[in-house]
C-alpha cells in the first residue's frame, strides 16, 4: 500500500498562527496512535473493473491477479533514476531534463488528409445533401475547410510541450504534496495501448487543472501526446491558441448550426474527418463527460456527447474496427475554487487571468506544508464495439416523470409502475443531432455508462470522510479522541463496499491534513483535559462541507436509498422521533418496500443515479440493507423458511430472461415476494447507522421540499434563470432561519427546478423573450402543494 502522506506533510516549526496551530495538534495527540487499518487488516480492493454484464470479453481481458500488487507511483516525483544521466548536476536539472527526453511523435500531413477524407470529400461534390455541388472544388471552400480546421486544432509543438512540461512539473510540486496513481491501472492502459486500437479517455471534470494534469500525466508514462477536447468557451482566444499548440482540440461554432445548413454540414464533416484521422494515426483523446467545474446546469456535458457521437460514429462506419475506452477520473483532497454563479462561470478564462491564478495559488501554498493531495484512476478500458452490440438488445420503453410519479403524488393511484424513466436534462446539440435516433440514445446511455464507471472507481480522499462525519454525525462538535475512532471506522465502511481511499498512513497525519486543509470552516477549541474540541462553523462553510461529502454519496448510495425509503414507509405508522424499538416492532413487507424505492428512485434526479435500472437495483437496495445489518428477515407462522431452497419447485413460467433481468436475488418475480417480511434490527449500532445513511440524501430531500413550500411564495411566470434565483435566495433564507445551511446550494436549487418541470408542477411556454415558466394548473391549489411537500418529506428523517 502506497503511503500517500510522505515526510513532507510532517508538521514543520513555524511562528505565528502557525506556531500556534501546531501547539493545539501536540495537546490534541497526547495518546497512543495507532496506523489505519483497512478492512480485514491488509485488503485494499483494487477498483476499476468494466462491466461484466455489458462487455464480458473485455472484462477478462487486459487484466491480471499480479497487478492489483503492483502499488503506487507518484507521478510528479522525478529524481535522477528518471533520467538517463547521473551525478550532482543532474539531480539539480532533473526536471529539465526529463522534459528534454519525452518523446513526442510528429504529425505529418494533417490537413491534406483531412480535405482526402470520404466525408468531406461527399460534401464538396456533392454526393450528400448539402453538397457544393459537381466539378472543381472552388478554391473559396478549401478556404474554409482550413479555416475550420485551424479552429479545431493544431500540429502539436514538441519544443513547447516539452517547456510546458518542464514548467508544468515544477508549478505541480510546489501545489500537491503527491499525485498518486496505481501502476496496475496504468498496467492495463498501457497493454491496451500496444493492441493497435485507438484509445479514448472519458472523464469526470472537478477542475479545469484536469485538462492538464492528465495528459502531462500520460506523457510521463510513455503514451505520447493526449489529444484532449476542450470547451471553446471555457478559454480566450489567446488561451485556445496555446493549448491548441499543446494538443487540444475545440469544437467550431458552425458544428452546432441546423442540420440543413450548409456551414453546419461542413463544420461537421471536417470535425468528422479530423477524429477519424486521430483514431486511424492510434492518437489517445480524452473527451470530458461531465460539464466545466462552476457551470450550473445538467451533469453530462452536451459538448462531450458530441465528442463521443463523433467516435461512435466513425467505428460504425468502419474507419477503425474497434476503440478502446477508458473511464478516467481524478480526485483531490480540496477542488481549487471554481466560480458559483452563472455569471463567472460562462466567462472565459484568460490566458493572463490563467498566469495570476497560477501565480495566487503558488503564494498561497508558500510556507505551508500542507498541500493538497490528488489521485488519478484509470479503469481497465472496454471494446467500443462490444459495448454497442450488448447495449442495444438491452433497450425497453421508458416514461416520464410526470405519467410515473403524480397520479401517486396526488393520490390518484397506488400502483407504481415498474418502468424506466426517461429524464434527459443535457440539451441535444447540433453535431449529436446529425445522428440517427437510436444512436443519440446509444451515446446518452454510453455516457451515462462510462461515467457511473468513473465514479465508481474513482477514491475517497480525506477531507470528504471529515467533512461527511462533521456534517451528518457531530454538526454541534466533536471531540478529536472519538473522531479518531469513527474516521478509522468510516473508512472501513468504504473498503467493505468495494471502494478505494485516497491516502494511507498514521491516524495523527491524516487528521492533522484533513482538519489543516479545512481549517477555513472549523474552529480548534482546546480543553482542561488536554483534548481538542472540533466544530464546524455554521454558516456557508457548512455548504462546503455539504459539497466535499458528496464524493460519498456513491458508496453509500444504495444504502442511503433504501434507508429513507424504509423511513417513507415508517412515517404513516409510527411517530418520526418514536424510540427505535417502536419502529423496530412493525413488520415491512418486500412488496412495500419495493414501491417505496420505486417511488423515491423516480424523485431522485437521474444525473445522480446514473442510468440504475429500476427493477434490478430495487433488489440490490435490499440486499444492501440486509448485508449492513439494518433489516432481518421476519419468518411469518407456516411459512418456509427463507433458507430453505431444498423445497423449491420450478415455476411454470420460463427461466430464460433477457440479460438486463438478471439480478443476485432467489426471486425473479414481485409476485413471490408477497410473503416475505423484515423489520428493524434491533444491534445497539443501527439506530446511528440509519441515520447518517439517511442524512446523505438529506441535502437534496430537503432542498426539493423547500421547493415545494415555496411554490406558494415564488413570482410566476418567469424565465427558468429567473425562478431559480429567486428559489436559491430563498434557501439561503431559510438557511438564516432554521440553520440548514447544506441545502443553500445553486445545484441543489436547479436540481429543484428541473425536478418539478419535468413532474409537471412547472410548465415551460414560448415567449418573445424566451420560455417561462408558470404553475401548472394541477397543482396551482394548495391542497396539491401541500401534497407535494408531504409527499416528499416522507423520505426525510429529521
């Protein structure tokens, strides 16, 4: 195991608060410590697998027992042994260098291979509609194609990416203490990358920094220079001339035009061309999934879909036979700021307001020893093309949220249909809407697909398990000789889950980095007995701390589902601060418990699932509660026991399922769970257990309730802009008032809007100024919205 806190994060003499600081840790730590153990003693699972059940062949494949023992290497570390020189002067000039020696491939020949292409070469004489039309090409067109081309990208400039990387390295260690990355992941990239197939990284997007540090990373590694697709707005002129120079690609205006214009088709088409050309010469692209950090809008990227169909469609044609995709995600100890609001965020970012946050952030870690920490984790890569064969038998129909949960919601029906719902918050843009139906649906669900992978592989850092047990356990304070205990014990929980975390090392380090690194939002109170007193400081530093818990929702999310499902189902019968032995009396039955997951999972936004199916995960919530301990199985008088499978009888109906219906369970059927009954567990550690699991999805349950209170304050119509303005001041507001300070979020308040629109609550007409929106007649009674509330607040346990 990796030791991610090395001797540089040791606390180091300082004056000053500084002095001080340390003096308050020496009182804190006057005991005996001991390292973190991880579960078992010794097991760390390695993460990152594919998906069995959607790419079986690649799941065995580029993969081997040996290299899940393979450790850590940190990335920004390079010493004389990288080098093919030694001695006194080279130690001093490693950096430069190891720059000098990267080597870059030259790319020859680009743009003539690019007007050659099929697609563009269809255009112009006009084979396809749109077309310039037969004979010569005018020189006007090559013109343009040109142009284009300069916009999308440029011949990458060895020089300048090896004086990049130089200064890259240098800026990296002065930020991060470690950039860690396990060589078994790396192991798998690098096989895939000597099969002759194309790879394509796909990652999630915390910070613009990732742009950067992942293709720096690979070409520390061997893989040459990464193509990465950036956001034209996102980055100045000035800036996208730069990194164009480094490898970067953007995405021409015209490529979003309609489809039956002539300047759209050919921005298209050269786009086209030039990814086609990137897969053919075997160039690694990293396309992001998830939108730029600080844009209030969907999760996936409308921008990076369009990337994805333009590889897609490029292997369904036949250009390459097959590409390789790999999941990527990167984590940090603390995201460096990102701009919250609409405004900031759509403003591009300079290439001299770049140097000057580069420059505040080298004078803010000047002096201190505690820098940030980042893991980069590369799952074992897929075949495109098996993914593509299996994702298509494994379609049904879906409806919406409004046909699914508002008859039930008013109290017009009970039964919950068992369908998928069909909720698509990321816009269609042009290049994705040039494609055929079916294959926009392929891309979103390949999207969705990757990134759940992403996410899952991606581990848990320090200040996320700090955060988590200072917002949801000891909001009021703790003191450091219990958080010791309950950090060793929440990361337990998540190695048993199957997820990795992001550091290792002593108990005191790791507590002294994580409090250190969020000392902005908690006070050190020093006590009689020489123990130290942590606090979290109310106000907007809880909305922090809110956001860095959020990197746990994934592992506990099943668990956190059928936790506040249960509490759905308890809220009718038993009063909500009722003893735990009351609650603990009442039989639950799978069937209810099924519709009460349903239900929440269809309130639930889809960007935070990430394409669940709804019939399979019903059961795999289960499942979880009763592996944790917080349901047990109540056998009912004359009945067979549930361990009993010698007596099982085989059903009259067929026992060949598509793929998609498979799950763990002995049921296939609702229908044979009409006997089965659990309840509470009555183990001293559930009470406390149910309630954190419970308080995960607190956060988002409560920001949809105060939603729903507030359709009775809110000025409509209005634009959607406008709404969720005056929705974010409003929980702001009531943050004041009743201390909820985690639900002041703009993401939440969005996530609000969207929910409620797509419900049918809100309704979205044209307007010469726009679409607004207004109350739907349903639910413009208070008798519905009080419905509404109530409806919602049942998942909540206060």
């Amino acid at each position: 195991m990796a030791t991610m806190l090395e001797g540089r994060c040791q606390t180091q003499p300082r004056s000053s608060p500084s002095g001080r600081e340390a003096s308050l840790w020496s009182s804190g730590f006057g005991m005996k410590l001991e390292a973190v153990t991880p579960f078992l003693g010794k097991y760390r699972p390695f993460v990152g697998r594919c998906c069995q059940t959607c790419t079986p062949k690649s799941w065995e494949s580029l993969f081997h027992r040996s290299i899940t023992d393979l450790g850590f290497c940190n990335v920004i570390l390079v010493k004389e042994e990288n080098t093919r020189f030694r001695g006194w002067l080279v130690r001093r000039l490693c950096y430069f260098l190891w720059s000098l020696e990267q080597h870059i491939p030259p790319c020859q020949d680009v743009p003539q291979k690019i007007m050659e292409s099929t697609g563009v070469q269809n255009l112009l004489s006009g084979r396809v509609p749109g077309g310039t039309g037969e004979g010569q090409v005018p020189d006007l067109v090559k013109k343009e194609v040109q142009r284009i081309l300069g916009h999308i990208q440029a011949p990458p400039r060895p020089f300048l990416v090896r004086l990049f990387s130089w200064a890259l390295l240098r800026f990296l260690n002065c930020l991060f203490l470690n950039v860690q990355l396990h060589k078994g992941q790396m192991k798998m990239v690098q096989k895939a990358a000597q099969a002759g197939l194309p790879l394509v990284l796909l990652s999630t997007h915390k910070t613009l920094l990732d742009g950067i540090l992942l293709p720096f990373m690979l070409l520390s590694q061997g893989l040459g220079v990464l193509r990465v697709a950036w956001d034209s707005r996102a980055c100045s002129p000035a800036l996208r001339a730069l990194l164009r120079k480094l490898g970067g690609l953007f995405l021409p205006p015209e490529a979003s035009l309609s489809l039956d214009s002539s300047e759209g088709l050919l921005a298209r088409a050269v786009v086209q061309a030039v990814i086609e050309q990137l897969l053919v010469s075997g160039q690694p692209l990293l396309i992001f999934l998830e939108e730029p950090p600080g844009a209030l809008g969907p999760r996936l990227s409308a921008l990076g879909q369009a990337w994805v169909g333009f590889v897609v469609q490029a292997v369904q044609v036949g250009i390459v036979p097959d590409a390789l995709l790999v999941p990527v995600a990167v984590t940090y100890d603390l995201v460096p700021d990102a701009p919250c609001d609409i405004d900031h965020a759509s403003a591009p970012l300079g290439l001299w307001t770049g140097a000057l946050a580069v420059l505040r952030s080298l004078w803010s870690r000047w002096g201190c020893s505690h820098r940030i920490c980042s893991r980069v984790h590369l799952a074992q890569p897929f075949s495109l093309q098996e993914y593509i064969v299996s994702a298509r038998s494994c379609w049904g129909g879906r409806q919406t949220l409004e046909q699914l949960l508002q008859p039930i919601v008013l109290g017009q029906c009970t039964a919950v249909p068992d369908t998928e719902k069909e909720q698509e918050w990321t816009p269609i843009t042009g290049p994705l809407l040039a494609l055929k139906e079916e294959d926009q649906l392929l891309v979103r669900r390949l999207s969705c697909h990757v990134l759940s992978a992403s996410v899952g592989s991606s581990a848990v850092m320090s200040t996320a398990i700090m955060a988590t047990l200072l917002l949801f356990k000891h909001q009021k304070g703790v003191f450091l000789s219990q958080l010791l205990g309950e950090f060793s014990w929440l990361t337990e929980e998540i190695l048993l889950r199957g997820f990795d975390v992001g550091f290792s090392g002593q108990l005191r380090s790791l507590l002294q980095h994580s409090l250190s690194l969020l000392r902005a939002h908690v006070a050190l109170l020093r006590i009689r007995q020489g123990d130290l007193l942590v606090v979290p400081q109310p106000g907007p530093g809880l909305t922090h701390l809110a956001q860095l818990s959020a990197e746990l929702l994934p592992v506990f999310l099943s668990e956190a589902v059928g936790a506040c499902a249960v509490r759905g189902l308890l809220a009718g019968r038993v009063p909500p601060q009722g003893p735990w032995e009351l609650q603990g009396i009442l039989l639950l039955s799978q069937n209810e418990l099924y519709r009460q997951i349903l239900l929440l999972m269809h309130l639930l936004p889809q960007d935070l699932l990430l394409l669940k199916s709804s019939y399979c995960y019903c059961q795999e919530v289960l499942d979880r509660l009763i592996q944790c301990g917080l349901l047990v199985a109540e056998e009912t008088p004359g009945s067979r026991p549930a361990c009993d499978t010698g007596r099982q009888r085989l059903s009259r109906k067929l026992l060949w399922k598509p793929s998609g219906d498979f799950t763990d369970s002995d049921s296939d059927d609702f229908g044979e769970a009409d006997g089965r009954y659990f309840r509470l567990s009555q183990q001293s550690h559930c009470p406390d257990f149910f309630l954190f699991l419970c308080r995960l999805l607190s956060p988002l349950l409560k920001a949809f309730a105060q939603a729903a209170a507030f359709l009775r304050q809110g000025q409509l119509p209005d634009t959607e802009l406008g709404y969720t303005e005056q929705l974010f001041q409003f929980l702001q507001a009531t943050a004041q008032e009743e201390g909820i300070f985690e639900c002041a979020d703009p993401k939440l308040a969005i996530s609000a809007v969207w929910t409620f629109r797509d419900l049918g609550v809100l309704q979205q007409t044209p307007s010469p100024a726009g679409p607004r929106l207004h109350l739907s007649p349903t639910f413009a009674s208070l008798d519905n919205q009080e419905k509404l509330e109530q409806f919602i607040r049942q998942f909540i346990c206060s």
